[in-house]
C-alpha cells in the first residue's frame, strides 16, 4: 500500500507539473525557416496579458492577424487550449496571436476584458513592421465567452476589424425572449457577474454587453449546437436572426446533434469546422 501511495503521488507531482509548464508564463521564441513562434509576450503590465505569437514564413498578403480569444466563462480559461486553432492557422500560412487576459475576479468584470484585446491589437500594430503585417487589419475569433468578447469588440469597432468567428458564443442578455426563458434562470447569476450590475432596473446594462443589440457591417462566422446546455441554441440563431434582418454578411453553421465546444470532437474540427473557418478567412470580403 504505502509503495502504491508514494508511486500515485509521484505520478501526481508529474501531471502538476506538466501542466504548469504548459501554462508557463515564461518569454521565449523560436525560429525556423522564416518563421516565427514568440510566447508569452507582453501586451501590458498585469499578469494575465500576454500572448503567443505564430508568424509563418508565408504569411498570406491580403490575410489579416487573427486574434484568437479563449473561453471559460470569463472567469476560467487560459490560451493553450485554443492551441490546437493556432497551430492549424500557422500550418496554413495564417498569422495569429493567441491571447490571455484578466479573468472576472477581484472587481474585473468584460469590459476590462474588452480593454486587453484592444491593448493586445495595440501591441501588435506597435510590431506590424517587424511581423509583416497590416496595422489595421484584424479578424477575431473567439470560443464560448472568448466569441462574446470577440463579437462585441468587433462589432464596436468595425473600423479595425475585417471579420470575427464564433464558437459557441453568447450572444443575448437582455432580450423579452431571453428573460422569459429558463436559460435566463441559468444564467442570470454569471451573466450578473459578468456586467456587474443586477437585472432589476438595468436592462441597459445587459443591453450593452449583447453583440445582437451592437452589431455593425462586420462578415461574422456563426457556430451553435443545437444541443448545447452552456450555451443555448437560441443564442446562435438570436445572432444570425439580427444579422439576417440587417443585411450583414454572415454565415451559420447549425450542427445538429452537438453540444458545447463540438471542435472538441476530432471528425467535426476536421472535416466541417476548421474548413469552414479556414474558408471564410480567406475570403475576400
């Protein structure tokens, strides 16, 4: 017994450690054949605001930074788990940044969030001549609450933004519909959180913080399961609704029998989602 105790604890020690590692706050870069992999650069003096870096060789002219937002329910989360994005982007001569930043605690609520992707653009347009890149030309793409930052920042500046990709995003916090709904009962709690106010008397505060009440001309990529429990199918086609009425360039992907986060599941990531999302970058709309 006591050698089975002392070989799991040292298979615990092992696993800790290779996941702090793997979230390791540490600069480094690496270099081959002309491109570039720099992680964990600096965007700003708190802790969490920092990004991975990926510059192919063969950056494609006429394709814009993506800059890739992580979910968690803005109040998890942190940027390795949308490596496997990154690394598909740079595979296909797509540059990106891959951002952290400060999560919904000790008095942070989305805005400051919104503030750390603009910090993350401004430090990159700082380094567009170096990168090889377009100062004023960006797509967002974001996951679950990294979509809703990644919509509302679009949206509120289209004038810096090309394009934003949703996966699984929030979309609604204050509509009729919503409020009637028992989703709302779900996620009133978090969402009170998230704007920092309560709904009794603030309707324009959740108002605010909805990308369907701030939509503008940005081409949006939509991904909603139709079974997903964290975030309602009604919040996808709540979007693609609005964006329908408005005329705006858009395109929802539906999947039918599909919960939370479907890339996670490898034929959907490979055959439908990142075909889909590789597809619409590269338009040139």
């Amino acid at each position: 017994m006591k050698k089975f105790i002392i070989k799991y604890n040292f298979i615990l020690l092992i696993l800790l450690g290779l996941i702090l590692n793997s979230c390791s706050t540490r600069f480094h870069s690496k270099e081959e054949n002309g491109a570039r992999k720099i992680y964990n650069l600096k965007y700003g003096e708190e802790k969490r605001q920092n990004m991975d870096v990926f510059l192919p060789k063969t950056a494609e002219k006429q394709i814009p930074l993506v800059i890739i937002v992580h979910g968690g329910a803005w109040k998890f989360g942190y940027k390795e788990r949308m490596i496997r994005i990154q690394k598909f982007l740079f595979l296909n001569n797509i540059p990106s940044i891959n951002i952290n930043y400060r999560l919904l605690r000790n008095g942070i609520l989305y805005t400051d969030q919104l503030e750390d992707i603009s910090k993350a653009i401004e430090k990159s347009q700082e380094l567009s001549t170096e990168w090889k890149i377009d100062p004023n030309d960006f797509i967002l793409l974001g996951e679950s609450s990294g979509a809703h930052l990644a919509l509302l920042y679009g949206y509120r500046n289209p004038h810096k933004i090309k394009k934003i990709i949703s996966l699984s995003g929030p979309t609604d916090f204050y509509s009729e519909k919503y409020r009637n709904s028992n989703y709302f009962r779900k996620t009133k709690g978090l969402f009170q959180q998230v704007v920092g106010a309560n709904y009794e008397n603030n309707e324009e505060a959740f108002k605010k913080a909805s990308p369907i009440a701030n939509v503008s001309a940005v081409p949006t990529l939509i991904f909603q399961g139709d079974r997903d429990f964290l975030v309602n199918k009604n919040q996808g086609l709540a979007l693609d609704s609005v964006l329908t009425s408005k005329n705006i360039a858009h395109q929802l992907v539906y999947l039918k029998n599909s919960g939370h986060l479907p890339r996670r599941v490898k034929w959907k990531r490979d055959s439908l989602i990142f075909p889909v999302i590789l597809s619409f970058i590269k338009q040139l709309n």
